[in-house]
C-alpha cells in the first residue's frame, strides 16, 4: 500500500463526514466503471465550511475527457441528496500519482481485464516496461508491449505471447 | 520589477506558454485517422490531448491572474493571428511521419529542460502545472527518441525523410533559446525560465541521439525568429481558422 494512498485513507477516517465519502463512491470513472473516483485516487477531500460542501479533486491526465464528466457526476449525486450549497475545487500539487490508486481498485481492475500499475516493474524514470507486466487473463509474464499510449490517456497496450490475448495496463505515473 | 509588473509579465508568460501547448496539440490531433497504423493514431491523439490538457491549465491561470471576466476559451477562441505569441517550430504543418516526429523530438527535448526549471518556479501554480507535465512528457520524449531512431537508422527512405525534416526544422529552433526582456525578467524573479541555460544540455543529448540513429545534425546557417513577438508564418493563420470555426459560427457555444 502505498503511502500517498495511507494519507488519502487517514484523511477519509478523520472525516466526521463519512455519508459523503459514501455517497461521493457512487461517482465512477466513465471510462473505467469498476473504479470510483476514490479508487482511482482523484478523491481529496470532503468538507464543509459555511454551510457548503467543498469536494476537493485532483486530475488524473491534463487532457483527460473523463474529469468534466466527473465534475458533473459529483454535482449531480451531490444535489440528488438535497445537497444546494457545494463547491468542486481542483487542486493540482502534488501532481495526480498512478501511486494513488486504492488497493481494492487494483483488484477489481485485474477482475475486469485492466493489469493495475502494480502488477508491472516500471522502466527507467518509472515508465512502462517492454515486457513482463502480468496479463490479467492468464496470469503468465510473458507480456509484450504494443503501445505507450492506450485506448484512454491512463492505460498502455500490451498483449500476452502465453494466451495471445491483447490487454490494456493501467500505466505507472 | 513592482508586483504588478511581475503579475502581468506572468500573466503574459502563462498565455504564451498555453499557446505553445495549444497550436501544437492542434497539429498533432490532424494525425487522428491519418496515422500510419491504428497503434500510432491512437498514441497522437493521446499526446494533443496532453497538450490541449495543458493548454487549458495555462490559460485558466492567465484567466485568474486577468481577472477581468475573461475565460479560457477567450483565449483559444477569441484571440486573432498576431495575438498567439508561440514558437513557429510549433506551428509548421505536419508534414510527413518523420517530420512530425522530429519536430516532438526536438520540442519533447526542449519541454523536458524547461519543465524541470519551471517545477522549480517560485509561481506555486506554474510550479504545479509544470510538475504535472513533467510526467507526462517523459512519455513523450520516449516516443519522439524512439521514432526518430528507428526511422534514422531504418531504411533509405526513411532515413532521407528524417534527415530531411532535422534540415527543415533546424533554423526554428534557435528561438527556443532567446528569452526576451519579459522572460529573463520573470526567470531573475524566480517565477521564469532562462531558456539560455537550456541550449547546451539540449544539443548534447541531440547529437548522441543523432549518432545513434545514423543522422547528422545541420548548420546553424539559417534561423527564423518571430513567435514570441506574434510575427508569424503563414500556417497559424489557416491552423487558426480550422481551430477557432465552430466558435466563431456560434458564438460563446460551450461542450
Ligand atoms: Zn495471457
């Protein structure tokens, strides 16, 4: 577990607002449904000040098409629940971290087909690898490679030369 | 400088920066069912959308520090020709595979030097912006090497074609490395970068690089200088007019 997630983690316990955190598990990332925005490590924080809520995220990828919908996703889950007053602010340092990622997140992302970033030894500079990330359909390490840049901003293509599968891995970031 | 001064100058530098990002995620989207195959189509519009990404984030700053009601669509949308103060080398078409590919080089080589200083700005909002496209431009500069590489040290054909495209670009990169007033003023504030200290570092890594992809880097016997003053070539103007069409038939239209 990593660090960056245990202080996401403390700051959710510490919260006297835990219905919010709930509820806010119901907003998914369009793309990559199995994971909440919690999971996914955009979530910050939940709090409340001058009778407004104040959700505080942090974007995955500069361009990524998912955090409009995202915002929009909260606004609404948020107001469904009588909440008027809110606010979403962004916060950019430090930089969004595929670190950030929730442990229960990378297990269902294996389950729906994804590799998480863990399940790959990074390259130089913490990029992806040419080979060896664990083909989440077969388990084998015979991975190759296709593509840095996947489907969505966040994922990288590989296929595995044990099944002769193609998968997407979620990229270390 | 007064603070004043110094809010505006980084006003002016966060517009010029979001203009580079922007013309030349602009010019790599054109790739998007162009590409060679299916693998590289994809990864070009992963990377303009990186840039437009950060385009955006740049922009929204200008958009705080004028707080004058403007947003970050006046800037991309609403602003003429000699308004964009970015690089040429950014706005060149994209020619061939090769040249878009030497031109990521050269601009993903220069991006890495300069988000490493800005990281460091005293600016905590162009400090975070660059931290975060720090990362991102480690994925490209992986890319462009490799290309160029492959494409150098390929076939005749190819390697003509890279050789080619290093010729044609070469003189738009000297500007890269001339700060004026305004941006050694903000580098001597600590908000800024003095893209002078840039040079060195980046021609050492282009010449092992060309070494090994079997190509030779040119002359510096010709250079074209103009973006940052908004002296432009001809091809932002037609960039512009594709980029900004839909906003000008309906006016103040949003996703
Ligand atoms: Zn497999």
């Amino acid at each position: 577990m990593s660090s960056d997630y245990s202080d996401r983690l403390r700051r959710r316990e510490a919260s006297p607002l835990a219905a919010l955190w709930e509820l806010l598990d119901r907003v998914r990332d369009p793309e990559l449904p199995v994971l909440s925005i919690w999971d996914l490590g955009v979530l910050q924080d939940v709090t409340c000040g001058n009778g407004s809520v104040v959700v505080t995220i942090t974007p995955t990828y500069s361009g990524c098409p998912a955090m409009e919908q995202i915002r929009a996703d909260i606004e609404r889950v948020l107001r469904a629940a009588g909440i008027e007053a809110l606010e979403i602010r962004t916060r950019l340092a430090p930089a969004w971290s595929s670190t950030w990622l929730s442990p229960q997140g990378c297990a269902r992302l294996r389950q729906y087909g994804v590799a998480p970033p863990s399940d790959g030894v990074a390259a130089e500079h913490g990029l992806t690898p040419d080979a060896g990330v664990v083909c989440p359909r077969c388990g084998s390490a015979h991975t190759l490679r296709i593509s840095a840049f996947g489907s969505t901003a966040c994922k990288a293509l590989y296929r595995c030369t044990h099944c002769c599968e193609p998968f997407d891995y979620f990229k270390p970031i | 400088m007064s603070e004043d001064d110094l809010q505006q100058a980084t006003l002016e530098l966060a517009l010029r920066l979001g203009d580079d990002a922007l013309v030349l995620g602009q010019r790599l989207s054109e790739w998007v069912s162009n590409a060679p195959y299916l693998e590289e189509d994809i990864a070009c519009a992963n990377v303009a959308l990186d840039f437009i990404g950060r385009a955006r984030m740049y922009y929204g700053y200008a958009a705080e520090l004028a707080a004058d009601g403007r947003c970050e669509d006046d800037f991309a949308y609403l602003r003429s020709e000699r308004e964009f103060h970015n690089y040429l080398i950014l706005e060149l078409p994209r020619g061939d595979f090769a040249f878009t590919q030497v031109r990521q080089l050269l601009v993903d080589l220069y991006n890495s030097g300069f988000l490493a200083q800005l990281c460091r700005s005293r600016d905590a909002t162009l400090a975070a912006i660059a931290a975060k496209a720090m990362k991102e431009t480690r994925y490209h500069l992986r890319r462009s090497r490799e290309w160029v590489v492959r494409l150098g040290d390929g076939t005749e054909e190819s390697k003509r074609r890279t050789q080619q495209a290093l010729e044609e670009l070469w003189g738009y990169t000297h500007e890269l490395f001339e700060p004026d007033t305004l941006e050694q003023q903000l580098a001597q504030a600590g908000i800024g970068v003095d893209t002078r200290m840039l040079k060195a570092h980046w021609q050492q890594e282009l010449e092992a690089l060309a070494r090994e992809a079997g190509l030779h880097l040119p002359q510096n016997d010709w250079a074209v200088r103009g973006g940052r003053t908004g002296y432009h070539t001809e091809n932002l103007g037609h960039l512009l007019m594709e980029l900004q069409s839909i906003h000008r038939a309906y006016p103040g239209c949003q996703w």
